[in-house]
C-alpha cells in the first residue's frame, strides 16, 4: 500500500490508510469507517453520544494536517456553514488559494440531510 502511495505521488497517508498501517504492526486505534453513500453515513452512530458529523480535509486537499471540526445533527444550513467555517480548509474552498472556489451555499445543502 505505501508503495503504491508513493508510487502515485502522494506525500501523506489518508487517515483511513494510516491506521491500516498501525493495524499491521499490531498498534490499536480508533476504527475509522468511510462513507461512500449518504445511507451509509446515517447508519453510523457514535456509541456514546449518538451522530456526529466531521468535516474536514481530504483528498488531494490532505496538505492541511488535523483540519477537522465536528458538529451533531441535525443541521440546518447555518450550522452547516458555521460547521464548514470551523475548518481550516475553508478559507482553501471559498476562493483564498483557489483560483475557482467551491459551491459553499451546495455543500451546506449536502451537509443538511446527513
């Protein structure tokens, strides 16, 4: 797996790939599960305080390390945006190093019925 990382270019390991390391060498961790569809999302709930959302940096935007802000559902789209907001990767998707920004007013529609 790191081979094929490096391989592709990529400096950093996702956070779903570096526990699968820390696996392999018999190092425990939280287990982190990914969604892929919004159903698998909503069937995934925090034992101890319910549902919670995080929003953060993934991707080809992984360079900004630990951005990540939590929120609990529901959201509305001003919880949304302010739990956008909480990211530091924000300022990347409004515009501030892009030189295309990201449909904010979209994602907080998105971000509302998970």
């Amino acid at each position: 797996m790191i081979d094929s990382i490096r391989s592709s270019g990529r400096p950093l390991l996702s956070e779903c790939e570096a526990k699968q390391v820390l696996a392999a060498y018999g190092i425990p961790a939280v287990e982190t599960m990914l969604a892929q569809r919004q159903d698998e999302a909503l069937n995934r709930l925090e034992n101890e305080f319910g549902p919670v959302l995080m929003f953060g940096a993934e991707g080809r935007l992984v360079e900004v390390p630990d951005d990540h802000a939590l929120g609990l559902p529901p959201l509305d789209t001003t919880l949304a945006r302010r739990l956008m907001e909480q990211a530091r990767i924000h300022g990347v998707l409004t515009g501030s190093r892009r030189k295309k920004p990201v449909d904010v007013s979209r994602t907080e529609e998105l971000l509302v019925p998970v």
